[in-house]
C-alpha cells in the first residue's frame, strides 16, 4: 500500500517504543536466560523462593504496518519446588496502514509452570514441563489493542544442556475463540551458546498453524541473546522474521520483521 506523510509518523512511534520500553526498565526488573528473548520457551521454572521481574517491549513491523507491546511488565515467582507462577501486564499498540494509530492497556496473561520431569547431572534424558497460559481480555478489541476473547495456551517444553550448549523446545494447542478466529499449534526449537562469561547467544526456529479463517500458517526464525551486567541485572534482546507471537492485531501484518528487548533483574 502506498506510504503517506501522516502514516511515516504512525510508523515512527511503533519503532520507537522498543527504546521507550529500555528506557523505562531502570525503575524494573526481569527473569534469567530461557524462554524470552525468544518465542519457544523452556521447562526450567525459577527456583523456589526467588523472582524474575522485568520490563519488556515487542513488535512485530510489516512494510507499513506496525503492532505490539510494550513498554510491559513480566513478573515469575518460584512458588514452590518445580512450580513457576507467571504474570505479564501489557500496554500494546497498534498502527495499521490507512488507519488511525491506537496505544493503551493490553491483555493480561497468567500462567503456571511445572516441572514434571528434573533429571540429575549424568541423566541422557531432558528436563520436561508444562506451561499453560490464559490470556485475559483486559485490552481494548474495539481499538485491536487486545484479543476480545480469553485464550488458551496448553504447551509441553523439554530441555538438555550439553556443556556450554543449551537446546530446549517443543509446542502446544492455542484455544483461539472469537469470530474469524481458528484454534492452532505453535511449535518451535531453540539452540544457544555461553559465548563469554557474560553473554550468551542462540537462535530459534518455529511454526505456527492458522489462526484466523483465510490465512495460512507462518513460519519464523529469531536470533538474539542475554547480556549479564551482574548476577542480578541483564539484557535481553532479539530480532527476525516471520512471528505473529508479538502481534496484537494479527490481522495487521504478515510474516512481519519482529523484535523484542528487555531490561531483566533477578533476585
């Protein structure tokens, strides 16, 4: 579609909330290496009594259309041993092509996460865990700030570490209602490195079924890493092409370019 001067404008402010969200994140904190910056996520819940708060910001950019989140907030508690509990408050926005850009209050997602199975140091079998999610309508669907529905997510994750490589990975059901809507499956695999003592680095490749009536599937990649400021303060970060995890309004974009960065503190 063709560009206009007032569109260019809509277009900067999605860019530019990736370094709003970094900015803001000195008065946040956030969780350790697994799962974010990346799409698939991992079995290995925080341990017991410690927390993961961080601020966050995500987007997903077409040719000019842009859609996301943040600046947000992410909140893990090891609640028990093997059990994760999970919170993400969202602000999102959205400025499609030819339409007017709109930002606020996005959805809320709880979750639960448990590790099933914990092999010890020398076990040839990986770590296996559930993580299920309910995503809450407390976005504005009028505005495509929010989903309109509650969603379902019903994932199963493993994981195995081989030195200074970690691989971990796998997917799970969305419940996906509303009108035009389709329930779908999400899958995907990651592999990364502990580069230097303080930065790791990996990449992900993952595949989407269809979600909405009259559109394929998408498949997707993203490499990013972790930066470790000190033992309890980190950045996280990743860019790449084809996810629709960071798109409120998906129906905004197609295998758009995607980014995600996060401040992190973990105590």
């Amino acid at each position: 579609m063709p560009c206009d001067p007032k569109h260019d404008q809509v277009m900067a402010f999605g860019h530019a909330l990736a370094a709003a969200s970094l900015l803001s994140c000195a008065f946040a904190a956030a969780p350790a290496w697994a799962g974010p910056p990346f799409e698939t996520d991992d079995p290995e819940p925080v341990e017991l009594g410690h927390w993961e708060i961080y601020t966050f910001s995500a987007g997903a950019i077409g040719s000019h259309d842009a859609t996301g989140l943040g600046p947000s907030l992410e909140v893990n508690y090891g609640a028990a041993p093997d059990l994760q509990l999970h919170l993400i408050a969202t602000t999102a926005y959205d400025a499609p092509s030819g339409g007017s850009a709109a930002y606020g209050a996005g959805d809320t997602e709880l979750g639960m996460k448990y590790r099933i199975v914990n092999p010890g140091k020398g076990d040839w079998y990986p770590e296996v865990g559930i993580f299920p999610l309910v995503e809450l309508p407390t976005g504005k669907a009028s505005r495509n700030l929010g989903a309109g529905q509650v969603q379902v997510f019903l994932p199963m994750w493993l994981q195995k570490n081989f030195g200074k490589w970690t691989t971990y990975g796998g997917g799970g059901y969305w419940i996906n209602p509303g009108h035009g809507n389709r329930n779908y499956w999400f899958t995907g695999w990651l592999l990364q490195r502990q580069v230097t003592e303080k930065l790791a680095l990996g990449g992900e490749v993952f595949h989407q079924t269809a979600n909405m009536v009259g559109r394929g599937g998408s498949t997707g990649f993203n490499v990013g890493g972790q930066y470790d400021f000190s033992e309890h303060h980190h950045l996280l970060f990743s860019a790449g092409k084809g996810g629709l995890s960071y798109a409120v309004d998906g129906a905004a974009v197609s295998h758009p370019g995607t980014y995600y960065l996060a401040y992190q503190w973990t105590f």
